[in-house]
C-alpha cells in the first residue's frame, strides 16, 4: 500500500486531501492528514468566530474545485439563499465548506483508499532508502512514498526595535490570531496597531466587536491603507494589452511605468483601476519568473507595499466601516517608524518618528498588537521543522526569502538544487517562484495539479514498506 502525509490541514493541506481522495486510481492508497491542532480545514484564516471577517473574495470565486468553480458558492446558498457569485460571505463559513468538501470526499473515496485525519506535531523528516520518515512529537515515526508539507502562515515577525524587552510584556500582542489573543485589551484603552493593512482592518472589527470604545491607532512605515474590491456579479473583463508588453521587458522600473500609463488611459475609458491589476493575475507568475534577481529585489524595495493594498483588497462592508472609523476619528493611521515601548503599571509609551519629517512622536497607549500580517521571510522563521530540513540539506530557502525552491512539480529542492522524489511543498511559500500563490483562486489550480503529479509519479513506483498503523 503506497502512503501520502499532507503536513498541515489548512486550506492547502486540506485541499491537496480533497484532490488525492478524487483522484486516487487503483493503487491501494493510504492518505494521512497531520495537523498540529486538533482543527482540521480551518487553519489562521478560516478558524475565525468573528461575524465581521469576511472573505476578500466573493463566494462566486472561492470554489476550492477548479473543475467545479461554483461549489463554494453553492455551499453558501445554502446556508443563505440571498448569497450571490458577488457576495463576501463571513470567514468561518470557508472552513466550515473545506470541513464538508473533506468528509465528503472522504465518503467518496474508493474501497482501496484509507484516509485518517490526525493531531500529530511532526519534528523531524528524514530520507531513507527512497521513502520519507516522518517523526512525531509523540514519538510515532510514519514511513510514507510522498510527503506533501502544506505549511501555511506563521505568527507574525517582531518589529525592529533596539529593545526587544518589550516583547514579553502583557501589553503586547504578537499574533493577534490566537485563541483570545485580545482577550485583555482594555476597551476603555487606546490601542496601537501595529502595520495598516489587512490584519490591521480585522482586528479593528474585532475589537470594536468586544465593545472597544476607545481610540485606535494604526501605524506603518508608509501609512497605506488596504483598497476596497466592488461588488460585481461577473468577474471584469480586461481587454488591455499591458501583460502581453510587460513580459517582454524584465525591468520593475519600466513595468511600474508601463502600469501607471495603462491606468491613466483606462480612467480616460472609464475603465476602473482594479480591472488593469485583475487583467494581470494569469500573467502575473510568468512576468515574475522573467525578472532577474535585481529587479525582483527593487520591486520588493520600492513597489510591494502599493502592489499589495491593490491587489489584495478588502470587502466593501469592511471598507465601509473602516471609512467610518476614519470619518468619526475613532482610527488615526500614521505613517512612520516605530522606535520604542515602555511598559508599566498602567500602560504602554511608544515614540514613533513620523516619515519625511523626521519628527519623533509620544504615544500613550494600553495595548500594543501587532498586525504586520504573517511572517513570510523565510530566512528569519523559526519553525523547527524547517530549521530541520535546512540544516539537512533537504530544502533550500530563495534568495529573497519569500519562500522555497520547489520544481515545476512542487517538488522541494535541496540543498545542491536538485528537486526530491519524496518530498513537496504546496501554499503560501510558492511565492519564491510565482509571486501569484496566496490567494484560493491560484492555490486551488496548485492543489489539483500537485495531486495530479503524486498520483502519476507513484503509480509507477512500487509501494513503500509501513512500519505502524495510522
């Protein structure tokens, strides 16, 4: 009996699951699903109870089947029949249809295919005699043909201060996703938020969910602001030509003057903006893939903050309230840099200095939460399993840190850069290589074909030897 281990049951493990159980052929197939928690098809986004997170994308696009795009949107009208393709249904619901999509999938599967679900912390994975060993916390060691790490986002990166004594007070939230992470923030005290994007907009609503009334500041190196999606039925259609002209010049600075020419003489067509980004989401990985490392890096340096608060946008209810927050002057966002925090019995003293001026700022406060989104540098992660796997030479972080090296076939490069037959890796990290690879709509396309691969590459392999029962 050949063995799979999906490591990690967010939406990518969960997904990649999905797909093995679909498409397994005739092999006896055993599939094992480990997750470090015991929530399974939930992961850090979709784990939220909070009625105000909603998706970034509507239902209509959220479908985690390529081949039936409509299957999320067909859950959600089910539990509210006015959901439509261009709603922005709450988060939880997502987990919810995953948590369906895999039991489902599971009824389905064929009689030769056995499929677990599992709590398992894995802390270690070897390469012996062509199979992988993968080691448990509780010391269980699980041989598999094929290894899929489905690891998504992790806690999010301190900010640079001089002095990180700070780190450990009770007044600061590192990750603000946690089980009651904002359980004791005062609501009659102001908070700073630390990072004005995403993150920032959720814990906003959250707070103001618990009944926070007191003012809240939100402070980031550029003061930029998520942009709000619109509500459209279809998804836009853009006709434009920019995607075709960008691939063949490889320069950031000439493809972030190509853009705004297009964007202007879109907005002389009344044409919106968010059609000229969207036109460029396909093209998107192989324009990135054509730029040498000294242009992704200047893109990093100097574009990204714009490029994601445009393309990664927010709903239109959570856009409504947060104008109303700035409107009312409940929120002040401010742009610079934060310099340090002093805790005592009472509250939090942050000095920020403001951007351009110079000017260096007092800011009283009760809490301080971090909001700068996941940590994606991979360089600076301290995951043990990947810290494992590094100094085994069995993966390799690029250059830019923004993920791993994998093949075209998401298979994990080691260390002299040649791609293993055991392990793959599938999410977030994939960035390293397609930049377009966070978002349900490309992850579904890399969770289908990954479970394509494994199932092609195993059948002409023999089965690995199992060593315990799972």
């Amino acid at each position: 009996m050949k063995t799979i281990v999906v490591i990690g049951a967010g939406f990518c493990g969960t997904a990649v699951a999905v797909q093995l159980l679909r498409q397994a052929g005739a092999e006896p197939t055993r599939l094992l699903l480990l997750n470090r928690s015991g929530l399974m098809a939930r992961g850090v986004a979709y784990g939220t109870r909070t009625e105000s997170h909603v998706l970034n994308v509507p239902a209509g696009r959220m479908s985690a089947l390529p081949d039936d795009p409509e299957s999320f949107l067909r859950y959600a009208q089910g539990r509210d029949v006015r959901v439509t393709g261009a709603s922005f249904v709450q988060r939880r619901w997502f987990g919810d249809y995953l948590e369906d999509l895999l039991a489902k999938a599971a009824h389905a599967a064929a009689p030769h295919v056995r499929f677990r679900a599992m709590v398992g912390d894995v802390i270690g994975i070897s390469i012996v005699d062509g199979k992988g060993q993968v080691e448990l916390a509780s010391g269980e060691c699980i041989v598999a043909d094929r290894v899929v790490l489905a690891l998504g986002n992790f806690a999010p990166a301190d900010p640079p201060l001089a002095d990180a004594s700070f780190f450990t007070s009770a007044r600061y939230v590192r990750d603000p996703w946690r089980p009651d992470a904002l359980r004791n923030v005062r609501p009659d005290q102001a908070v700073m938020l630390i990072g004005t994007g995403l993150t920032m907009l959720d814990v906003l609503l959250d707070l103001r969910s618990r009944g926070h009334h007191a003012p809240i500041y939100a402070l980031s190196r550029r003061g930029l602001l998520p942009q709000a999606h619109r509500t459209l039925e279809e998804p836009p259609r853009y006709r434009g030509q920019l995607a075709e002209r960008l691939a063949k010049k490889p320069n950031a600075r000439a493809a972030l003057a190509m853009l705004r020419r297009e964007l202007r003489a879109a907005a002389s067509q009344n044409i919106d903006w968010r059609d000229v980004i969207g036109g460029l989401r396909k093209a998107t990985p192989a324009i990135w893939a054509s730029w040498p490392e000294a242009e992704r890096r200047r893109f990093l340096r100097h574009a990204r903050p714009h490029w994601e608060i445009h393309r990664h946008r927010c709903a239109p209810q959570q856009n409504a309230a947060l104008c109303a927050e700035l409107a009312e002057g409940r929120l002040r966002v401010l742009a610079g840099r934060l310099l340090s925090c002093d805790d005592d019995i009472d509250g939090v003293t942050l000095h920020w200095r403001e951007r351009g001026a110079g000017t260096v700022h007092q800011q009283r406060v009760g809490s301080v939460i971090n909001c700068t989104g996941p940590a994606s540098d991979t360089r600076q992660l301290r995951e043990p399993l990947l810290l494992s796997l590094a100094a085994s030479g069995l993966l390799r972080r690029d250059a830019l840190g923004l993920g791993l090296e994998t093949s075209d076939d998401y298979a994990l490069l080691d260390r002299q850069g040649k791609p293993s037959i055991v392990l793959h890796y599938v999410g977030p990290f994939l960035k390293a290589q397609w930049w377009e690879a966070t978002a349900v709509p490309e992850l579904s396309e890399h969770t289908a074909r990954l479970a394509r691969e494994l199932i092609a590459s195993l059948s002409k392999t023999g089965a690995a030897p199992t060593r315990q029962p799972a």
